[in-house]
C-alpha cells in the first residue's frame, strides 16, 4: 500500500505541475498555439525511389569548417557563409578557400552567435556586391574593392589592396508593421537588379531558440525591400519557419519554402497574377530548407528533415497535439530562465553554451537516422522530377544543392564538411549508383568503374589560419592570404 500511495501522490504531484504549466497566464515564451496536421508524404517510387546517388559525395575540408548552410556563386567562385559568422570564397579547381568578409565580431564559439552573427542567405548584385542575410544581425549589403581604414573585428582587408565595406539595410530590431524581424534567413535579388526578396523565419525567436517557432503559431513572413528607395514591405507572413526562396529563370514567380509546414508557396510577380500567393506543394518527402534554380530551369530543394517511409516523424507526431507542444515550450523555457538571469548577473561559457543549446535545433536534429536527401521539383507544377539520397547518411542534414561546373555542391547549416559528387552523378541508373555499396569515393578500394577519382588532399589548398594546422577555420586569425604551402588533410 505504501508503494501504490506514494506512486499516486507522485502521479498527482505531475498532473498538478503539468496543469500549472499549461494554464499560467503570462507565462513565456509568448507565443500561441493551434492544433495542424501534416498532409501526407508521397509515396517514396518513381522519381522519389531511394538510392544512393548521395552515398558516395567527397567530403572537402572535412573538420576544418562548420555549417556551410547556403552559396552564391560569382566569377567561377562558391561562396558561403559558416556558423563562425565568417563568409568564404572557395575556388572549385585548386580547392583553395579564402576569407572575405565578417559581418559580426569574432567570438568564442557559435554560442555567441549575438557577436559573431551568422551569415545564412548570399547573393550577388550585377556589381559584384554581396547581399548577405544575417540570421542574428540582418540584411547588409557587402562592397568589395573598397578604399577605407581598418574597423576592429571585422575583415576588411586580407593582405591585398582591395578591402571590404559593409552596409547596413534591414536591422532586426526594426519595427515593420509593429514587429520586428527577429530571425533573417535567406534573400534573392529580382531581375530588375533593385527589388530584394527577403525572409524572416520569425518575428519572436532569435535563431538559438529557433525550436519555440517551429513548435508554435507560425510568425514568419517574407519581405520585399528596394535597394533605391530603400522602402520595405511585407508580401506574405503567418509562415511556419519560412526559410528558401528561388526566382524562376524568368522572374515571373517566386518560390518559397515554408519548413514548419513542409510546404512550398508560390508568389507571382508578373503576368495577371501579379502580387498574389499560392500554395504550390504540401506534400513533400520532408521539412524543406532551401530551394535553388538549377542548370534544368527545375529547383533544388534541400530537405534538412526527411519523412522516411513506415517512420514516424516528430512534427507527424507533435503538430495535432497543441497542448503537447505547449507544454514542452513552456517546460524549456522554465530550465531556461534561471539560466538567462545567471547570465544576466554573472555569465560564465557554461552557462552561456546551456542557454544557447536548449532551445536550439542541432541537438534535436542529431536525433534523427542519418538519412540525406535532395529533390528536383517542377516550378510550375510542384511534381518532383527527381531527388538524391543518401541512404547511409555520408551527407545529412541537408539545406542547399548549387551546380557549379562540374560539380554539385550540399550546403548543411550543421555538417563539418562541405559535400560534393560529380554532376553526371545524379543522371546514372539506380543500379550504377549502386554499385559502390556505402562507402565513400575517397575512402573505398572499390570505385565503380564509370567514375573519375574526385581529388587527392594534397591539392587541397587553405589559407593560414594560425600556426595550428587542427583548428577549424573560424576567424581566429582574421589578417589571412593565400598560402600554397599550407593544405589541408582530409
């Protein structure tokens, strides 16, 4: 008796703290919540069949960077922004990787992400500016080649007599219909070379706590912002996590990738349908992130989460159940704010570190069964025309495809590496691509037999990061130049 009496008055003691938790008034995080459901993945056959075109990617500067998430490409260059706030110029041919630029200050670690800031969405302007989209610290606009003095922390010159300026267009805390835009993502530049398509993950949560938007009410939306007039608007919002964004090759439309809600929309710019929305697909095999045009006039659509087959998927399982996802909200937010007053008073990188990772998405993410994936969508449709997976997980995680030359590149805003296969890659028979079994190019005796070697690491070129050739390429030392000597082994 004594067993089943303390049993019920433990089970109590729960129901109650659970009841106080649910109905608080005012309790954070400030935010509502409101019972969906998923529609249902597609069946994974015809273009969606798995295979193992992704099994075998070559994995370049494996632990030397963190979180290449999205490219731009300019001059025959890659360009991508990592999760040290540092944005990199990598030339495909020598593999030689080069800082160019650092929007925030350096820092320890990526648990500061409010000082270093992390660079997301990249795009080219026809003068060969870079708009950058900073998730902590908003839309700048980055000149190249310009003649001014040094400014602490940031890079504004590597050696060379051409330096870098950076400008500030959208800040976060801006108010824009009478909130802010607390979480920047991605940007694309329309075909006039002045309209910018931005968007905002969220209007509540910084990226840290980026888990809050996805479990609630949606707050996102997407910006249209004129270089000229320098004026701003909302187009769309009430968007779960919205992320990508890609313009047709025509720039009639633009498609935009909604994560919490695994569904892409479709925004019209020109043609009778000119300013309005429509949903394009729900029914994806996954949350998707980014969304690029591709050398077919198709999108890639990078899915960071695959909906496996005869698998559940925690979204599938928490979207119908609102009190559920209240609960788990407000249960992280109570751990938190002890957390964020000690930091307040007296912070220390432990607490710091605890902070930054509870409501953050990585460590919910690692959970997963690796599993990489990437669809080929029509623009007009919204059918999947094709998609790569990688079945062993060699690449997962992922956000971004881009095709420059030869090669089709995998951005992931928490790999290590920066992923690559070669471009006819993608065309083979599911039986050539499975003639390598699970194991990586570079790292397997037995390479099948129509595939070239992909690269040896000693062509691999790094610029100097300090006397410690280990260390990851976070901007310790911000003052680098080229160095043929000085490689990278993977």
């Amino acid at each position: 008796m004594g067993f089943v009496s303390a049993l019920a008055r433990t089970v109590l003691d729960m129901c109650v703290v659970t009841l106080v938790i649910l109905v608080m008034p005012g309790f954070p995080p400030y935010n509502t919540f409101t019972s969906f459901r998923l529609p249902d993945s597609p069946d994974w056959s015809g273009p969606l069949k798995a295979n193992t075109k992704l099994n075998f990617v070559d994995r370049i500067f494996e632990n030397k960077i963190k979180g290449p998430e999205s490219f731009a490409i300019h001059d025959g260059h890659l360009y991508t922004g990592l999760m040290s706030g540092l944005i990199v110029k990598i030339d495909p041919e020598d593999l030689s990787i080069t800082p160019v630029a650092r929007i925030g200050l350096e820092c320890e670690g990526q648990h500061e992400d409010v000082i270093c800031g992390r660079p997301l969405g990249l795009e080219f302007t026809p003068d060969g500016d870079l708009l950058v989209c900073d998730a902590v610290l908003g839309l700048h606009l980055v000149k190249f080649n310009e003649e001014q003095e040094e400014t602490v922390g940031r890079i504004t010159s590597y050696k060379h007599p051409n330096h870098v300026s950076y400008e500030h267009l959208l800040k976060p805390e801006d108010l824009l219909d009478g909130t802010p835009n607390t979480l920047f993502n991605s940007v694309v530049l329309a075909n006039d070379n002045r309209t910018v398509y931005v968007t905002v993950s969220s209007t509540k949560f910084p990226l840290r706590d980026g888990m809050f938007e996805l479990i609630s009410d949606p707050t996102g939306r997407v910006l249209q912002y004129d270089l000229v007039s320098r004026q701003v608007k909302v187009i769309l919002d009430n968007l779960n996590f919205v992320n990508g964004l890609a313009l047709d090759k025509n720039g009639e439309y633009l498609l935009v990738t909604e994560t919490g809600r695994a569904a892409i929309h479709k925004y019209h710019i020109a043609g009778p349908k000119a300013g309005t929305a429509e949903l394009l697909t729900n029914r994806l095999p996954g949350l998707p992130d980014n969304i690029r045009v591709n050398d077919r006039g198709n999108f890639f659509v990078g899915v960071i989460s695959p909906r496996l087959p005869n698998t559940w998927h925690v979204m599938e399982l928490v979207a119908p159940h609102n009190l559920i996802r209240k609960f788990v909200s407000r249960l992280v937010y109570m751990v938190l704010m002890p957390v964020k007053f000690v930091n307040y008073l007296v912070p220390t990188t432990a607490t710091r570190k605890f902070e930054y990772w509870c409501g953050n998405m990585e460590p919910f993410a690692q959970l997963a069964k690796p599993y990489g994936l990437v669809i080929e969508i029509d623009g007009e449709t919204g059918d999947i025309v094709s998609s790569m997976h990688s079945t062993n997980g060699a690449v997962r995680f992922i956000s971004d495809a881009v095709v420059l030359g030869r090669w089709i590149y995998f951005g992931s805003p928490y790999n290590n590496y920066l992923a690559r296969i070669p471009t006819r890659l993608r065309d083979v028979s599911q039986a050539d691509s499975d003639a390598g079994g699970d194991n990586h190019f570079i790292d397997d005796d037995s390479i099948p037999g129509n595939f070239e070697f992909l690269h040896d690491s000693s062509d691999i070129k790094e610029t100097e990061v300090g006397e410690n050739d280990d260390q990851m390429l976070d901007g310790d030392s911000l003052d680098m130049e080229y160095k043929d000597e000085n490689r990278i082994e993977l």
